[in-house]
C-alpha cells in the first residue's frame, strides 16, 4: 500500500523528524512547567505554523501534544503540582514518590509507562481509525450532531464543576462559531454591518486568547510561589519494575484508549478512571494509594498518554474532537485546508498514515528526553515565572497577528483573554469555549441537513432516530449524560442510598 | 454538583452581564431569520443563544444566592500585577504596528519584568535583549513569521548580514 509507507515520511526526512523532536521536547518542559499547559503551547505555536506546509506543521503539533502530555506528570511528582489536567491523578502517588526521595525512580517508571500507554494507543489509532471511518461513511447527518452534542457535553459535564456553567461555555462558543455569513446561504450573522466579521471570528484570536493571555494573567496571581528543589537519582527503571506493572499498564493503557476515544473526553478524565480501576485491581499494593504506590503512578500515565492515539481516533475520523488540544489541531488542519473527517481517510490516506508515523516518533523522542536532561530540566522548571509570563503575553500578541497580519485579530483576543481570564477565576471553563467554536459549523450544517432531510418536521426526526439503532444509541447518550448531570438525578440517588441504607438490618 | 456555595467579589456582576449579553444575542439572533423555518439561517444560533441565556440566568440566579466569600474585588479577583499586564498588553498591541515588533517587545519585556520580577532597570532590559534576540532568531528567522517593523528598518540590516555572511564565504 502506498499510503502506508507516509508512516516513514517523518523518520527519514531530516527536518521533518528534528521537527518532531523539537516539538516533543517543547511540550515536554512546557508541560512541566507548572502553569504553562500544553493546550496553551499548542495554541500558540500552531499560530506561528501557519505559513508552513502541513507536513512540518504537523509534526511539531504532534511533537508537542504527545510530550505535554507526559511533561505535566514531572512537576505533579516533584511539587505535588500538575503541569497538565492529565497529571492530576499522577500527583496522588507520585508526590509521597518523591517525598520518600524515591524522585528519580518515579520520573523514571512513569516516563517508561507513558511510553508503553503511548505505543498501544497509536497501535489502537493505527487499527482501529480506518475501520472506524469506514463505519463513519454511513453516518447519517443527524449522527454527527448527536455525535458533536455528546462531545460538547461530555467536555461541559466532565471537566467543570457545574454543568449549568459547562452549558454555557459550550453554547457560547457554539455562538461564536456562528459568527460571519452562513455557509449555506451568506446570509449575515451576527456581523453588525462590520465587513471584517464576515468571515467570523479568528479561532485563533479565541484560542490563544483564552489559553495563552488568560492563562497568563491567572498565573500573575502567584507569580511570587518558587519551585521546590529536589534531589533526582536513579531514573533509569529496572527491567524488573517494568515487568511486574506491565499488566496492569496494558489495562490501564486499554481504558487510555477507549476514553481518549470517545468525543468530547480526553487525557485528564482517562487518568482518572485507570486511577480508580488500579485501586480496585490491586488487591496488596506494597505501599498503600496515596502513600507512593507505584501502580497509582503507573495507571495514570499509561492512561494518559494512551489517550492521545485515542484521541485522534474521533478527530481523524470524524472530525470531533477529543479534548481541547485536539479541537485546536483539528482548527490548524482546517487553516491547511484539510478536512477531518471520513472523507480524509479515502481522499489523503496519507495524511493519517503520516500523522501515525509522526506520534509513534513523537513517543520515542519523548521516552529519549524523559530519561536524560534532568539536569537542564530542573533548571528549566526553576525559570523565574515573572520572566516567563511577559514572553508568553508577548508571543500571544506575535502569534495572533502573524496568522492574518492583521490586528484586529489582535484585539479581539484580548477580548477573549479578559473574557478568559473572568471565566477563569469564576469557575466557569474554557475548554467547552474552544470545542464549541471549532464543531459549531460541525453541528449548524449537520442539523439543517438532517432536518431538511426530514421536510422540517421534527416528529419526522425523532422517528429517524428511533429507527436507527446507531442514532438511537447516541440519542440515549446525550439524554444520560444530561440528565445525570441534573439535581433530580442527584436527587434520585441520594433517595436510593437512603432506601438501601434503610433496607438493610 | 455546585460545590461552592460561597461567591466571590464580582461574580454576581459577572453572571448577570453575561445573562445580558446572552439575552442581546438572543434578540440578535432572532433578527436573522426569526421562526421562519427549523432549517433558517438563524434557528441554531437562536437555540444556541436561548441555551446561553437560560443557562446564564440559572448560575446568576445560584450565584445571587450564595453567600458572599470574603476579600475584596481588588486582591481577589484582579489583582494589581494581572491589572497592570492587561493594561501593557493593550498599549503593546496598540504600538506594534507603528513602532514595530523589535521596539515595542523590547519595552514592553523590559517594563514588565522590572514590575513582576522586581530587578533594576539594567538587569531586566538585560533579560529581555537576550530573550528577545532568541525569540527573533526563532520565530523571525527560522519559522520565518513575518512581524511588523514600524521604524526599524530590518530588511536592509537583515541584508547588510547576507551580504557580510556571502562576503566572507566568498
């Protein structure tokens, strides 16, 4: 097969794999430094990749993603401090790690283990994806949007603390992307008679906004808190550590996958349940669960890094994506004129075969870099932030300008860097934000075309939907997660706690 | 579900500006098309709008009820330092086009690090001449961005440097 061989396209070519090295080493310290999260690396550095071919650009997106993900668990075993959402659950164990002095040897066994979770889910990426487009190809128009919705509310639901809050994050960036001229019919939305908004809002302006200015000015909050030295030994694992836990890493790694797959949850939630399923697996750990287990250490990381394979699995396929990092690549895809999607299965298998190539690249690089360079790593990591935010505020400002040499861009992400950073301190979220503008083209078209479909009749939809087993299925998805995020469903639950309580003698 | 049943400074505001905006792009919306057809240009918008308000009244309704958290607005919510970059960033993005990138980074990074990292003028204008010089490096010359140059004229220096590099290869 021809297209295979793209998969080779980054190891051979010179630049194209320095590319990904450097990209992998990037979101490696950023992703450690406490703060500085991957999304907001991403989303500043994809806007400076814009006049370069796809190729190169991709391979620097990926690069970075896939060492983000793994940087943030550094500063979660040395400062109890995730550097990413995804390394939430590895601070648990990984801390009281690092407490016992036993730093190296924790930085050593979750850098393998994201090794081992990031090969099986490009393994799982590389099998499943064109299957799944295959399937993807007899979705009905009314699947997608069911499928879009279960996404953006899984992202409201699960990532915040409030699903009313979720809600809006989501339907308000669903609104601004539907800004500009309809794409079905130019008929002006939301312009305000200004002709620089015909074209809507920059996804841009929005993303670097509310993941780099925002991002930035909350962490002006504690800009005083210095980070704490520690002693790093041993980091090499011994083959019989690996041993012992690769069985649990490879259920761990199967449960990365699967969540990394399903719209609308990425990374952070799969660390989370690998956390949970470690705990419920291992009868005798040596150590207890939050004391410096070494398998609450290695669940999540498997996990995490599993989820990035998976995550591109719904990006790839159908254009939805998995988490905030990978609606931002799929926004960079569109500016390079790709189209996510079943059809880029058939029409650039190569493009797929090649992105594959380049995170299986990416995880060995990341497996390079996690195991030397600790010593500029430690330094890196104790950067002074007052330093550091003022680069970041400025390359925010660079890089909004530099995709469309125009300011208006500009100030409209300082617009969405205050909107952010007020979003931010209110607990409202900004990744539901960042998901709604890139699928809210996605879901209008989607939903005028199913419904167009079914002669503007309601009733007539609902029935397709109760006749299709797949449609239905996610229509009973969407109504669950919903409803299990309602105060009834709470409700409910504490009334049957309450009766089983009772129940029993 | 809302685990925080206290509010902070300003977050009652918050929420009923966003309820009015939400309510503004409501009416907005309906101006598109109005309930001409299910499939009109402005139903989703209209829906999405309604999810935003309804959604927004909910939370400063919640909000409204909470009991207030103590601090004030200032030293809670915006403190100085977060104040006084917000306001750098728009004189920043204000004078980039006319001044250029080179100046306007460079007094920008110098200003802003003497406030945050609270060193003299030497020391942060120091920091920022040798970060700047690598961002350039980086960003300018190997991922070729192109920024604005405002008064600094960098073709011809940047061609002065070719010229000397092809002159000394030769």
């Amino acid at each position: 097969m021809d297209a295979l061989s793209y998969f080779f396209i980054p190891w051979i070519n010179l630049d194209l794999l320095a590319l990904v090295a450097i990209g992998t080493f990037a979101g490696i310290y950023v992703g450690a430094i406490p703060g500085l999260s991957v999304t907001m690396a991403v989303s500043i550095l994809i806007s400076f990749t814009f006049s370069w071919e796809v190729y190169p650009a991709l391979c620097l997106m990926v690069g970075i993603y896939m060492g983000g993900v793994y940087g943030g668990s550094r500063t979660a075993i040395l400062l109890n401090i995730p550097g990413a959402p995804s390394a939430i659950a590895t601070a648990l164990d990984g801390y009281p790690l690092a407490q016992q002095g036993k730093a190296g040897e924790a930085i050593g066994l979750s850098t393998t283990m994201s090794f081992v979770g990031g090969l099986i889910g490009i393994g799982v990426l590389a099998v499943a994806a064109p299957a799944v487009s295959e399937f993807a190809l007899k979705f009905q128009p009314r699947d997608y949007l069911l499928l879009a919705v279960l996404g953006l509310l899984l992202v409201g639901s699960l990532s915040g603390e409030s699903l009313l809050k979720g809600l809006f994050c989501g339907a308000l960036g669903l609104l601004i992307g539907t800004v500009g001229l309809d794409p079905l019919t130019a008929q002006e939305r939301f312009t305000f008679g200004v002709v620089e908004l015909w074209g809507g809002v920059s996804f841009i302006a929005v993303m670097i906004g509310m993941f780099g200015v925002a991002e930035a000015l909350i962490q002006l909050r504690h800009v005083d808190t210095t980070p704490v030295k520690q002693k790093i030994s041993r980091i090499v694992p011994t083959w019989g550590a690996i041993r012992k836990h690769l069985p649990l890493s490879l259920q761990t790694s199967s449960i990365g996958v699967i969540i990394g797959a399903l719209p609308g949850t990425g990374g952070d939630i799969a660390a989370l349940m690998a956390y949970d399923h470690a705990k419920r697996v291992t009868k005798n750990p040596k150590v207890p669960f939050g004391k410096g287990a070494e398998e609450g250490l290695v669940a999540p990381e498997t996990a995490n890094n599993a989820a990035v394979g998976g995550a591109f699995i719904p990006m790839i396929t159908l254009g939805i994506p998995g988490d905030a990092v990978t609606a931002i690549i799929i926004g960079a895809l569109f500016i390079h004129g790709l189209n996510p999607g079943p059809m880029l299965m058939i029409d650039k298998p190569d493009m797929f075969w090649f992105i594959t190539g380049a995170l299986f690249l990416a995880n060995i690089f990341m497996l390079i870099f996690g195991l030397t360079g600790i010593r500029i790593f430690t330094k890196i990591v104790e950067a002074p932030r007052a330093v550091l935010i003022p680069m970041i505020l400025m390359l925010s400002i660079v890089g909004a300008y530099a995709v469309n040499n125009s300011l208006t861009d500009v100030y409209f992400m300082l617009g969405f860097g205050v909107l952010g950073y007020f979003m931010k301190v209110y607990g409202y979220q900004v990744g539901p934000v960042i998901l709604g503008v890139i699928l809210s083209r996605l879901i209008d078209e989607n939903w005028r075309r199913a419904i167009i479909s079914d002669q503007e009749s309601l009733g007539l939809l609902m029935k397709g939907i109760a006749t299709s087993p797949l449609s239905l299925v996610l229509f009973l998805a969407v109504l669950m997660i919903f409803f299990t995020q309602t105060p009834f469903w709470a409700r409910i639950k504490a009334k049957a706690k309450a009766k089983s309580k009772a129940g029993k003698p | 579900m809302n685990r925080d049943h206290t509010r902070k400074p300003g977050e009652a505001i918050f929420a009923l500006i966003l309820a009015a905006i939400s309510l503004v792009a409501l009416w907005q919306a309906y101006g598109i098309s109005g309930f001409e057809a299910l499939s009109a240009p402005g139903s989703f918008p209209m829906a999405v709008a309604a999810i935003m308000f309804v959604s927004a009244l909910m939370i400063a309704i919640k909000t409204l009820r909470a009991a207030p958290a103590g601090g004030g607005f200032i030293y809670g919510v915006v403190p100085p330092f977060a104040a006084l970059m917000a306001f750098l960033l728009l004189l920043y993005a204000v004078a980039l086009v006319p001044l250029g990138f080179l100046p306007t980074s460079l007094i920008f990074l110098t200003i802003s690090i003497m406030a945050l990292h609270k060193r003299g003028f030497v020391r942060a204008f120091g920091i920022s001449l040798v970060s700047l010089v690598v961002i350039y490096i980086v960003f300018r010359l190997v991922f070729t961005v192109l920024m604005p140059e405002g008064i600094v004229p960098e073709r011809e220096i940047l061609a002065f440097f070719r010229n000397l590099m092809a002159g000394g290869a030769e």
